[in-house]
C-alpha cells in the first residue's frame, strides 16, 4: 500500500511538471503515425464560393478554404467557435497600366510616364485598406509593402514622394502632360483630333477589387476620361491582359492581385517580376510580334540585382533602392494595398502549420495538418477554371488555383524557412565551397555544359572561371520513385539540364518559345559548368555570389527534379517536332495550338500515342544521356518508363507525374471542378508527417503611442512595446513634415519587453515648432516581416510636461493569428502553483508514513 501511494504522488508530481512545461513550450506535435508521406490518406479539392465557405465550415461539408474571404464574411465568423480565421499578408493588389504608344491620329494616355505617376495621386489607399478592405489591408505604395523586410531600405525613398490621395495635384499634372502632347478639355472631356480618349478598364470581379476598380474609374471620369469598365473573371482577364498585344488596345487598366507564395528576407526575384521588361512580366510579355514596353537602364540595374553584381549586402541594398526609384517613376504599376488575407478552417484541425506570408496556402499546411475523418476536404475558390490555366512544369502552373495544387505533389529541391524567409534544405543538400564577388573560382576543364549545335555535352573552354563553387547532393531523391513507380536516377538530371539549355541555344526551338527562351538565357548564361561527383552528388559552377550563402545555392540549384524524363521528352517532342501544342500561354495564342495542359484529356491521348510510338521504335535520346563515353540510361529502361507512364494514364486519366507527399488520383473537367489527392506512401519516400510540421510562425507585435506633445526645451521620450519574438531591432526615424527628410536616426535592440526611446535634447533644439512625424521599425532575424507605427509629434516653443496618448486596441496587423505568449506574470503563477501541490504531495507521504510508523 505504501509503495503504491508513493508511486501515485510522484507520477502525480511528474504529471503537473510536464503540464507546466508543455504551458510553456507550446503544443507538440503528434503525428496520427509515422508512415512515409503526408498526415492525411487522401485530399478533396471543391470549388466554393467565397460566401459559403464558413458555412460549409460549420456544417462539416469542408474542412478548410485556400482562398480567402470576404472581408464582411470573415467579420462574421472572427468570434465562431466551430470556425477558426487565421490572416496572412498573402496578397498584393496593383493597377497595371499599358503604356504601349498608340496609333498615329490616337492617343493612349499612359503612354506619358507623368499620366502614369500621376494616377499615384487618384488613389485612396488609405479608405481602401479601412473601408473596403475592413481593416485588413495596408496602404502600398511600390512592389515593397511596409511588412517586406527590403522596406527597411526604401522606406525613405517611398516617404520622399509623399502618396496620398490628391487628385487636384493629379490633374495639374494630367493637364500639363495632355496639352503638351495635343489634347484639349472639351465640355469637362480631354479630345484628341477630335474624338474623346477613351479608356478600357478591365475590372475583376471576384473579390473587393471590383470596389476599388468602380472608384478608380470615378476618378478617371472626373479628370475628363471616358472609361469603359469591363467587369470579368480571372479566366476572361487574364486571356486578354496577358494573352493579346498591348498594342491591340483591348485594355488600358488591369486590377491585378498577386498572390505572395513565400516568406522573402533579401528579394531578387519580385522586384525584377514587377519592374524590369528582361524577365517577361511588362506589357509585351516578351512574346514575339507584341508591342514591348523596354526601359534598359531598369534592365541593368535589374540583371545586377538577380546576378549578384555586388560586393556586400550594403551595396546590394543601394542597388535595391535605385532600381525601386526607377520603377516608381516608370509606374507601369501603381500599388494599392497588401491584403491581410482572412483564411477559415475547422477549429478542431490537427498539426496545422503555416508560412507567415502564404498562411494556409504554403507547402507545408496540406502535409502536417490532419482531422479524425478519413479524408480532409479542401475548398478553393476555382479547382480548375475554365480558361487562364494550364499544367506543365516548363512554362504552365501560372496561375493561384493550379499552383496552390502542384506545391503538394511535387517536392522541390530547396525551400524558403516559412518564419525568416531564407532559402533551406529540403530534399536536396547543398555546401558552397568556395565563393567570391569576383570571378575568382577556376572552372575545371573536366566541367560540362551542352552544346546545342553539335548535339552533345561538351566540356568547358580552358581558363573558365566562376563566381562560385556549390555541391548538391540529391541523395532523398536518387533511388527513391516517382509516382508512377519509376526510380528517380541521374538520368532526369542530364535530361531536365538539356532541356533548359536547348530551349535557348536551339534556334528552332528558341523561336518557337520566344518569351521563355529570352527570359531564360540571361540566367544560363551565368552557369559555367557541372560535374557529375557520384552517384548523388552534382558541382555547379555559377556566375552569382550574394553575402549569404543559402541564396548562392538557392540560385545555383541546377535540376528542379519535377518530372521524369521520359515525360519532358514526350512534351518536347509535341511542341517542338509536331508543333501541335505550346509550353507558353503568348506561344499558344501567336501559333493557335494548345496550351500543354497534362490534365486535359486529348492532350494527354496525343501524348500517349508519343510514347507508343517511341516504344515500338525504340527510340529514346541517347545522345543525352552519353557523357562522355558512359551512358546514364539504357535502351531497356527507357521501354519501362514509356509503359509506366501509359500505365498511369490509363489508371488515372492524366499525365501529372511528379515526387511529392501526394499523387494527383483524379481531376474533373471544368464543369465538375473537383481533384483527389492521395498520400504517397512508397517506402523510398524519405519524408514522414513530422517532417512537415513547422507551427505557426511568430511575428513581431509593435505597441507605441500615436500622438505626443512635446517641447523644445525637452528629450522627446516615449515608451515602445515589442511581442511576439524573442528579441528584435528598433530603427528610429525623425522626419520633417514637408520635405520628409529624415533629421535624426537610431537603431536600437530590444528584447520582448517594453522600453523607453529618447530622442537627444541637442536634435530636439534644433527643430522649429510644427508638427513631426517618428517613424518606428521594429524587424528581427527570427522573422521577415516587419512592423511599422508612427508617432506624430506635436512640437512647440515651449511647454512644461509631456503627455502620450497610448492607442486603445491593436490595429489589425499582417500576419498568422498566434496565441499570445504567456508573459512573465502567468510563467511565475504556473510556477508558483507546481512547487505548491508538489509541496502538498510531499507533505501527504511525509503525514502518511508517521502514520503508518505510529
């Protein structure tokens, strides 16, 4: 009896320290098993409207919705017990406008960079992200929003232009630009050669932009435009924003959103997407025979940026800023808010993880994120729409609704940390060995590269040299299967790297794929060469150096690793050899074949009859495969292969082959709009679901006061309160309220704690009385998304106190909602309350012992 009471007390004391210490550390995930693959069997994507999503939450119908609501409707259910929202800065919002000149005896008014600029000027970002956007959006002002980590480089850049919504300043410069270029205000309308400019409007109409586009136009309208709104869906937009020459005129505005896939600390990539005409993203879209907007000292700029041409990260951030500035004096694009995207799911789901930018759209939410039931029910806004979207992995997946599907079946080599926004390891690793900003590393003469011309792999000129020196080791891919059954070899390498370098140096094929062949070649121009170290491992050597060396792999990354060979031979051989299909969307439209879309049903027969074909003959392409005197694949594998992938066709009805977590069951037409997704649960496959689970990042809470009256004759002193991460950088930025130069800076460190901020009694004396403005950044090296408040400073000559109004309630902020940390005053209850009933436990044994010894 003795002995069982105190076995009792102590698994009693042992319970209440692992309550205390689970209270503290936050929950742990526990997987449903740990088989190979994802947490869930088996995945069901519906198409549901935005409206009922919460609804069929509730009723059980779903389990979660990709897209995200509708700012009333998320209001609605922020309270529910049965349905969770969780926000996520995961949406940009812009107005891209064609600058494409127009016909002689015609005038295109944003073809004027000042028309362009100006229209800065007619937007109210700030109703738009409190009024038609309830609080859950922030106003934006360039590709940069105030939560991207590069906006601690051009805030001051952005603040110097000072956007806000003017339109009496808007039409002193629409005037000054259309009178100089020949058009007269006519009755309160602007005339050219006798016939009012007209503008087309293309309008979306799915969500809050249809708001803002309606506003827009009003404002057109008052400056003396006719504006035409066509009010379309993602499928009619984009067919004729992206698909039509811009010199056709078939739209002068477009509002665009963009989808945010991944946390970003140093971009490379966006801003050259959003800014400069070489990756293909401006009006022209780069495609053959289309009107291109070209600007080359933006390309210059952009090409350094994304190459590396510089020698430390201050140098980088200056580049960054200048080629900012450019891009907001072109305004091709005019920002308007980034979209604090309401996300709803059931309250009870398992293992949910998210990136803090993407939020319940990232590769990991899908794969860790498990429910009792045997399937788990997804809704999306559109499953597969009925125009605007293709599957292929060389120049399809362009759109949200594909996209949000692809990132589960397919396993990428590297990916972004979901809370600081670094490029990591996931089923590639990687070791930079040597790097320099300078061409320093020498290339050996046994490196490879193919050769287009002579048809082969050929080794590299004598004396190459390279930035840097970077091996990968594909050991969790080689040896393990793709979905259809096949081992993954070097095999897919040598075919995967041919086919990016023949898209670009084989002149039939370049012409065919103009856009994907121009965008490509200034990035394969900066790879030098690749050797084959083992069986796992491959050495690149690339023309890119950045100051952190998870970006130089990231960018050195030579082998995607998305489909079989066998796969991406029988597509080049549709495209290119039958010319009866296009990888491009602008390819497809300018030869009138088919976008290659591997889940379209006659497209896949045709591609089957590819392999048939093949098989019989036995042909496969050799030449690829020979590397110097050894040959990666035989005639009788490549036979095995073809019947594999007509298998899976006949099995599945679709040709979307890839590695990932889940395989692609089945996908429905258009009029059905419906995918199956299933675990995949092969044994080579080296993931399990706690591979998966990342939580729920953290961000940064910034508190300040809003408002604070202050004199000369005193330090300027406020406190600061910073949540979420453990410790965090404070910069401080004082600024004239007209010229918005910044007249005094500080960068402090914080903990998560408050703590006062003084601005010097020697600045503060030099400052004439007026009203200020303070700036507070607060950023960390736990997270890539920033907060910003700021403090208006009420400065007079004299004045014997200082006060601070403290705001009264935290403004909705970008980012995941999170449970509060416990702070300081619970952790010391919880302690407080263990050593308490353990003491009382003791006590109880100490009590019953003297009993029993009486």
């Amino acid at each position: 009896m003795k002995k069982v009471n105190f076995i009792t007390c102590l698994m009693l004391c042992i319970l209440v320290i692992s309550i205390f210490i689970t209270v503290i550390a936050g929950e742990e995930y526990i997987p449903p098993h740990n088989n190979p693959g994802p947490a869930m069997d088996r995945i069901i994507f519906k198409k549901v409207d935005q409206d009922l999503a919460p609804k069929l939450i509730e009723r059980g119908d779903i389990d979660l919705y990709l897209y995200s609501l509708k700012i009333p409707t998320a209001r609605e259910y922020m309270k529910s017990e049965s349905v969770k929202i969780y926000q996520a800065p995961s949406t940009t919002i812009s107005i891209l406008l064609n600058p494409a000149p127009a016909q002689s005896g015609d005038l295109n008014p944003f073809s004027i960079p000042e028309i362009r600029f100006a229209v800065n000027y007619l937007i109210d970002r700030e109703y738009i992200a409190k009024s038609i956007y309830g609080g859950f959006a922030i106003p934006m002002y360039s590709h940069v929003s105030s939560l991207d980590y590069d906006y601690l480089f051009v805030s001051e850049l952005i603040r110097k232009y000072q956007f806000s919504y003017d339109p009496d300043y808007a039409r002193v410069i629409i005037s000054e630009a259309l009178e100089k270029a020949g058009a007269k205000l006519e009755n309160g309308k602007w005339v050219y050669n006798g016939k009012p400019i007209e503008l087309s409007f293309i309008i979306r109409v799915e969500d809050e932009r249809r708001e803002l586009g309606n506003m827009l136009s009003e404002e057109l309208e008052r400056m003396g435009f006719v504006v035409k709104r066509n009010y379309m869906d993602f499928a009619q937009a984009m067919s004729i924003v992206y698909r039509t020459d811009p010199k056709a005129f078939e739209w002068h505005l477009y509002t665009e959103g963009w989808a945010k896939g991944v946390a970003e600390k140093y971009d490379y990539v966006t801003i050259n997407q959003m800014c400069t005409p070489w990756l293909g993203y401006m009006p022209g879209w780069l495609e053959y025979g289309f009107w291109q907007y070209t600007n080359d000292r933006i390309d210059k700029l952009g090409k350094e940026l994304f190459k590396g041409e510089y020698n430390d990260l201050e140098e980088r951030n200056k580049l960054y800023t200048e080629l900012t500035k450019l891009c907001l004096e072109e305004a091709v694009r005019i920002w308007v808010v980034i979209v604090n995207n309401p996300f709803t799911l059931r309250a009870d789901l398992k293992g949910i993880s998210m990136d803090v930018v993407s939020g319940l759209r990232s590769l990991w939410t899908l794969r860790s994120i498990y429910t009792d039931r045997p399937e788990l029910i997804v809704g999306h806004l559109w499953v597969r729409p009925y125009m605007g979207s293709a599957w292929n992995p060389v120049g399809g997946f362009t759109d949200v609704y594909s996209a949000d599907i692809w990132k589960q079946l397919y396993d990428p080599p590297h990916i972004r940390d979901p809370s600081t926004g670094l490029p990591k390891p996931f089923r590639a690793n990687y070791k930079v060995i040597e790097s320099h900003p300078l061409s320093e590393v020498r290339v050996p003469d046994d490196a490879f590269v193919w050769d287009s011309e002579k048809n082969s792999w050929v080794n590299v000129p004598a004396g190459t040299k390279a930035k840097s020196r970077v091996v990968f080791n594909y050991a969790r891919y080689i040896n393990s299967k793709w979905h259809h059954g096949v081992e993954i070899t070097l095999a897919d390498f040598l075919y995967s790297l041919y086919q990016s370098y023949d898209l670009v140096y084989n002149p039939n094929k370049s012409s065919i794929e103009v856009s994907l062949s121009t965008t490509r070649k200034p990035i394969l121009e900066t790879f030098k060469g690749f050797r084959i170290i083992n069986q796992t491992s491959i050495e690149v050597y690339v023309d890119y150096w950045h100051p952190i060396e998870e970006y130089i792999a990231e960018y050195a990354e030579p082998w995607g690793v998305v489909m079989p060979w066998e796969l991406l031979y029988g597509m080049d051989i549709m495209v290119f050899e039958e010319n009866i299909a296009a990888y491009s969307d602008t390819a497809a439209a300018r030869l009138q074949v088919d976008w290659l879309d591997l889940i379209e049903p006659k497209q896949c027969r045709r591609l089957i009859s590819i392999f048939e074909r093949l098989r019989d003959q036995g042909r496969y392409p050799a030449e690829v495969f020979s590397l110097f005197g050894k040959s990666y694949e035989s005639l009788e594998n490549s036979l095995k292969r073809y019947n594999a992938i007509i298998t899976w066709f006949k099995n599945h009805g679709h040709l979307v082959v890839s590695n990932g977590a889940f395989y692609l069951e089945a996908i429905g037409s258009v009029t059905e709009q419906y995918a199956e997704l299933r675990a995949f649960r092969d044994k080579s496959y080296p993931f399990t679901p706690k591979d998966f689970y990342v939580s729920i990042p953290r961000k940064i809470e910034l508190y300040t006061p809003t408002a604070i009256q202050a004199s000369k004759d005193e330090i300027i002193k406020f406190d600061v309160e910073v949540r979420g991460v453990a410790e965090s950088y404070l910069k401080i930025s004082l600024v004239d309220p007209h010229t918005q130069e910044v007249l005094y800076t500080d960068l402090m460190r914080i903990q998560e704690e408050k703590k006062t901020v003084e601005i010097p009694l020697e600045v503060v004396a030099r400052l004439k009385p007026d009203i200020y403005k303070i700036y507070i950044t607060a950023f960390s090296n736990f997270t890539s998304v920033i907060s910003e408040r700021f403090i208006e400073i009420s400065l007079v000559e004299k004045r014997p106190i200082v006060t601070e109004t403290i705001i009264g309630e935290k403004t909705v902020e970008a980012g995941p909602t999170i449970t509060r940390p416990i702070d300081r005053m619970s952790t010391l209850l919880i302690v407080i309350l263990a050593i308490i009933i353990i003491g009382v436990l003791i006590s109880i044994l100490v009590v019953r012992k003297k009993k029993l010894k009486h």
